[in-house]
C-alpha cells in the first residue's frame, strides 16, 4: 500500500510475511523533518478469561538533523473475555532508545497485580505507569566488568524490585 495524507506525508507499507504476520512500514514527512519507519509482527495469546495482544519489532524515527530515535510498544490485555467485568489494559514495558545521545527510557506499564480466585487481593494501579531514564554506552571487556559498569550507569531508580520483569534488558 502507498498512499499520502492531507499534510502531503507519504506512506508505504507493504505485509511482508503471513506467517508469522509481519508488515514492514515507512512514513515520510512532507516537509522532510522526519521518517518514521519499522515493522510489526502481530502476536497474541488466548488465556483463560482473557486476550494478551501486541506488536513486536522496532520502530525508528529519523530526524532531519541527524537524530535517531528507536522505540517498542507495550502489549494490550483485554479481561472478561468469557465471564466478569471487561477490562482492557496495557503491560509490559515500553522502551525508547536515543540511539544519537546514548540514552534509554523504560516505561514499565504492569503494576496492578491480582491474585486469588475465590478471595482475591489486588496491589498497584491499572492506571499507573513507572519509568527510569538512564545514559548508556558502548562498553568493551570481559561480561562481569561490563555487566557491573552498565548497571553503574543507571542515573534514578525508585525500587528496583519493580525491574524484575524488565531486569533483562537492563542489567
């Protein structure tokens, strides 16, 4: 597909592969101040009452004066599917990345947490979203030093106990 919007923007996408399902995209300003570009593999799991839907693959937005910005989208969970109240709700983490600048946001999106069937006890907030924003580098030597110098890095952190499920792509 190509196609232009009102504000003379340009779009090409084309799916890529049906199985798994992959469209790869471009967007170019008409101005010529940006490209945004990338691609999406549509990925989803049925649970047991529940839907967990997202799309996985980088995003890039290029900017006119030199400037790079990598980006990932949280999943989507929508609850009640057979039974209860539906609910819709994003989780996961969300990263950005200035690849120019060497810095990284994670935007972490899952900190409501229910548990039990018949009594149930929930903690966090559907509505609340923690980050961190830290500088990182290119770093050269053996997996320790490096592994101890990256997490050195890391400018705020509020609690690491709520990087667990992120911890990989941090430290």
């Amino acid at each position: 597909m190509q196609g232009k919007f009102e504000d003379g923007s340009i779009i090409y996408c084309e799916h890529t592969s049906h199985h798994p399902p992959i469209t790869n995209f471009s967007i170019e300003d008409s101005e010529g101040l940006y490209t945004l570009s990338g691609y999406f593999e549509i990925c989803g799991k049925m649970g047991t009452n529940n839907f967990v839907s997202g799309l996985r693959g980088p995003c890039f937005i290029d900017f006119k004066d030199g400037h790079h910005i990598r980006f990932g989208f949280p999943s989507y969970k929508i609850g009640g599917t057979v039974m209860g109240e539906r609910t819709i709700e994003t989780i996961g983490s969300c990263t950005f990345e200035d690849l120019t600048n060497n810095r990284k946001s994670v935007l972490l999106c899952t900190t409501f947490k229910k548990t039990g069937w018949i009594t149930s006890a929930s903690e966090g907030s559907k509505d609340e979203i923690k980050g961190i924003i830290y500088d990182s580098y290119e770093l050269t030597g053996d997996k320790e030093s490096m592994k101890s110098n990256y997490c050195k890095e890391i400018k705020f952190v509020e609690d690491l106990s709520s990087l667990k499920d992120v911890k990989q792509q941090i430290c």
